[in-house]
C-alpha cells in the first residue's frame, strides 16, 4: 500500500505545474477581486467582511450554536482571552450577535475560537511550535490561535490574493513570523508540529491534495483537518474523500482518530485528528 500511493503521488507531482492549487475558491474570481480590494483601497478594508462578493465564501453567519458550544465546553484560559479575541470584529465590519456570556462576535470569530480551543486541548504544543495552516481565508484562524499558543513560525498556503489580504492583516494585528508561502513553494522545515485546515483542503481537487500531502502534510506530527464533503457533492470536483485520506494517513504511519464537527456546519462535516507524538 505504501509503495503504490508513493508511486501514485510521484506521477501527480509531475503534473502539479498545471493543477496546483485547484480547488473550489480558486475558481471564484469574484472572491479573488474582493481580496485585492481590501488590501489596495481603504474602504473595502474596512467593509470587506461585510460585503456578498466576500461573505459567500468566508463568513458562517449567526454565531449561537458555537457561542453555545463555548460557554459549555470552553477552557478557562479560552474563556478569559474573549477581550482580546475581540479585536478580530475592529477589522472588515462583520455582522455580529451579542451573546451573553461571551460578548458581541461574528459567527466566524466564534468558530475560530471554538478551533482554538479544541487544538489547545487536543494538542501538547511545545512553544517554538512550527505551524502549517492551508487555507487561511484572512487570517483568522492564525489571529486567535496566536492568543493560546506561541509559536516560532506559522506558514500559510493559500491563493496569491488572499495572501496579500492575510499579510495585510497580520501587520495590522501585530500577529509575528507569519509567512505565506507561494502555493509552488515548499516548506522550508523538515518536520512541523501541526497542520491545520478547516475546510480548504477537503474543497482541492485530488492533484492538489495528494501534493499538499507530499510536501506538507507528511511532516506534521499533529493535524487537524475539519473535513466537508461538498467539493464532489456539489461542485462535481474529484477530490480524496474522507475514508481515502484516513486511509492515506495510516499508510504512512499516522494514527488518525475521528470525531463529528465540534459545531457542525453540514450534515456529512467530520474532524480528522492524529498525534503521533502519542503512543
């Protein structure tokens, strides 16, 4: 098994030149415009996360259930960071809900603190931790995290114009050793102590994903994936389903366990989850 998906792989490299960085975003040019105008004009900055041409892809809606999901489950330390997690909602005008107990957020902002959270409790992260995220939107997955946990370097692979958005925002929030990495380029650490992807790369086509595999993904020693399934459901894309990639991540030698969306946000989310620096 592990010398055929190595083969496999080795012949969808080949071909990355041509499909890297497929995916259900990268078709959506109207997302893209929406980033370059947010980094080059004020205005948009200051609305972008208000706006359809941007909301469609990146904003979740009313936060209830994740605010919910926080009061009840959250750590202590979680809980007592909610002012700072705060400042995300000073950026891009979102629409938020006041929720009691938590404060007025976004309902991405709470799903980007219950991520947080759960990767706190999952994870025994030394403090130089080297971080991987693919798929970063603008940033704010890397804002919150950035609350919880230090670390010496956190990488972003995502399209070029969202790169420029998430650049822009980290030098506004003062987030450090952030770098986003030009989707061809590889990762400059031979082994990281966690990878991240909500969503981005269960929406790659198949190429895409086996290539992240080859260059990233096999030198974690943690990740967790949240793992939707509309890429083929609804956009006809052929991607690596849930079973193929558990199945590709015990081929080489992870442990991956498997566990619902903490809040789910589609009937078929599920959470992909390994640490091999447990026995």
């Amino acid at each position: 098994m592990k010398r055929l998906i190595s083969i496999v792989t080795v012949i969808t490299i080949l071909s990355v030149q041509i499909v890297s960085g497929e995916s259900i975003t990268g078709w959506d040019t109207t997302y893209h415009a929406m980033c370059m105008k947010a980094v080059t004009d004020p205005w948009y900055f200051e609305r972008f996360r208000s706006l359809s041409d941007y909301t469609h892809i990146l904003e979740v809606g009313a936060g209830g259930d994740f605010a919910r999901y926080l009061l009840q489950n959250a750590s202590q330390e979680t809980l007592s960071k909610m002012s700072s997690f705060q400042t995300l909602e000073k950026i891009g005008s979102p629409e938020t809900g006041i929720y009691p107990g938590i404060g007025t957020f976004s309902g991405t902002t709470l799903r980007y603190i219950v991520i947080a959270d759960q990767i706190k409790k999952l994870f025994v992260l030394p403090g130089d931790a080297r971080i991987v995220e693919i798929g970063a939107g603008f940033g704010g997955q890397c804002f919150i995290l950035s609350q919880l946990q230090s670390f010496s370097k956190y990488y972003i692979y995502d399209l070029p114009e969202p790169e420029r958005l998430i650049e822009k925002m980290m030098s506004v929030l003062g987030v450090q050793s952030v770098t986003c990495m030009p989707l061809e380029n590889n990762l400059p650490e031979e082994k990281i102590d966690l990878v991240i992807s909500n969503y981005a790369f269960s929406e790659c086509s198949r190429a895409t994903q086996l290539d992240y595999f080859e260059r990233i993904i096999k030198k974690s020693t943690r990740g967790y994936f949240i793992y939707n399934q509309i890429a083929g459901r609804v956009y006809g894309l052929n991607y690596i389903s849930p079973a193929e990639f558990i199945t590709l991540l015990q081929a080489n030698g992870m442990n991956p366990a498997i566990y619902q969306e903490p809040v789910a946000t589609d009937i078929d989310n599920v959470l992909i989850v390994w640490d091999n620096t447990k026995a």
